[in-house]
C-alpha cells in the first residue's frame, strides 16, 4: 500500500515545497495537493511541489472539469508529466456545486462533463490528435506539440453510485474522500467495478494525540464540516483521530478494503509533526 499526505489548503503555499521536501526526504510515497475555490490551484502547486523534490509522487486531488478547458488541462499537465516523469497523478472531478455557482460554472450534465474532459484530456496527453464532439466537451482535431512519454494516470473524486460508476469505466482511480471508512470504501466498490489496475485512493484525517479530548477539540469543525457535505453524523466518519497506537490498525482496514493508496490529511497544528508521529506508529 502506497502511503502519502495531503497539503492542506489552509496552510500558506509558501510553505509547501519545504514539506514535499520533507516528505521527499522520509521516503513517503505520495503528496496530494488540492483545489478549492478561493485557495490555490492545484496545477501551481503540483508545479511546487514536484520541482522540490527528486522521488515522491504528487497528486492533484481535484481539478474542477467545469473550470478547465480540457485542452488547456493537458497543456498544464504535458510540461509537468515530461520534466517529471512518472511522478504525477492528475485528478479530476465535478466540482462542489456551490462553488461552481459563485463562478458561473455550474453545469447541468456534469457526467457527460466529466466523461468527455478525461477521455480529451488523456487522449492528448497520450499524443493522440483528438476529435471530439460530445454533449459538453468540443476538441475538433488538436495534438500536443510535447506530449508526456509516460502519461499520468486520470483519477476522480467523486461520491454518488453514477459517478464512481463513471470513474470504474474511464479513469485510472478513484478518490473516496476524507470521512469514509472501510464500509464505505467497499460499497464504492460496488460500483466502481473490478477494474484491473484501478487505484482506490483513501483520503483521510489525520490527528494523532495520547489525548483523546484535545484530538476531539482540535478536529471538531473540520469533521462537522465534512459530516454536513457527506450528509452524516460526525459520529459516523471514519478518520485517523486519536493515540499513535490505533493508526496501523485503522490503515490495515482500509488496505484490506480495497485502498491501494491511503493520503493522510493533518488537521491542527504542527503538520510535520502530525507526520513524524504517524510515520513512527505505521513503520513500527
């Protein structure tokens, strides 16, 4: 299983090529950056964080196809695929729709969207002339000048059961976002597929503390924030909240529920600190 860490919007992006340095430096596998309106973009930042580093993989957890042409999408991410070869994960998703709205980029066939920007993105990434007159994506005969030698895989992060059946059937991956645990993971599963190759990625909480009651106040919001968007009880989400001793074991389930990829996502102060200790309870 394949272990990484989140950048967390909130934290200045001046500070993130020191920490995909560090995480470079102890042998971690992944940094995922992300996308959020009104934060920083995450081609940018996947731009920062690759040039900071020699080894770790860097993940885009996710672009908005409704704010990305998918011609300009490949050309971001052509540059970054050659220079960094086999180093990039670029994922893809709907979007939150209230953010779309304030942007007036709110579609209505956000699944025709979706389909249609991996297929032209990969296509064109892949060297391909691509054609493509869809229900919400047009690409009427164009080629990259510099394709990538080796294509980055086409994750999505999605939720509903139609979605994740769309990432099963185009993608290379899916990301299950922060909250969901093993039960959920399995049920995304359902409709995913049995895909040869398809990579379940597992975004999850981080906090780890000997104090139960000051991991519960540092992660309140944050939890009952992502509980109201998962439409749940923040008792109910799954996260890695609590002693250094539970963090293997709640790890194990999520690999033995089909995760490929676990990103842990460090809420509170002191995130590198949030990473020696994890790194410390999961590598024994």
């Amino acid at each position: 299983m394949r272990l990484g860490y989140m950048f967390d919007h909130d934290r200045p992006p001046e500070e993130l090529p020191g920490f995909a340095a560090e995480l470079d430096e102890r042998g971690v596998d992944d940094l995922w950056v992300v996308e959020d309106l009104g934060w920083a973009a995450s081609i940018s930042m996947a731009a920062l964080a690759l040039a900071a580093t020699d080894r770790i993989r860097v993940g885009i957890g996710i672009a908005p196809a409704a704010l990305r042409n998918p011609a300009l999408l490949a050309m971001e991410l052509a540059p970054l695929a050659r220079i960094h070869p086999g180093r990039l994960v670029a994922g893809l998703g709907h979007g939150v729709t209230e953010w779309m709205r304030k942007v007036g980029a709110d579609r209505t066939r956000k699944l025709a969207l979706l389909e249609e920007t991996i297929v032209a993105v990969r296509g064109l990434l892949a060297g391909e002339q691509v054609t493509l007159h869809g229900r919400e994506v047009t690409v009427d005969g164009l080629r990259l000048v510099h394709p990538p030698e080796v294509v980055p895989p086409i994750v999505t992060g999605v939720v509903q059961p139609r979605s994740l059946a769309l990432s099963g059937r185009v993608a290379d991956g899916t990301i299950i976002a922060e909250g969901n645990g093993p039960a959920e993971l399995r049920a995304a599963l359902t409709h995913i597929g049995d895909r040869p190759g398809h990579e379940l990625v597992s975004f999850q909480f981080l906090r780890t503390d000997d104090d139960p009651q000051r991991s519960a106040d540092l992660t309140r919001d944050t939890v009952a924030g992502q509980a109201a968007w998962l439409r749940r009880d923040p008792s109910e989400l799954f996260g890695l909240i609590g002693p250094a001793g539970t963090l293997a074991g709640k790890v194990a389930e999520l690999g033995d529920a089909g995760a490929a990829t676990v990103v842990l996502r460090p809420l509170g102060p002191d995130p590198s600190g949030q990473v020696s200790a994890s790194l410390a309870a999961l590598r024994g």
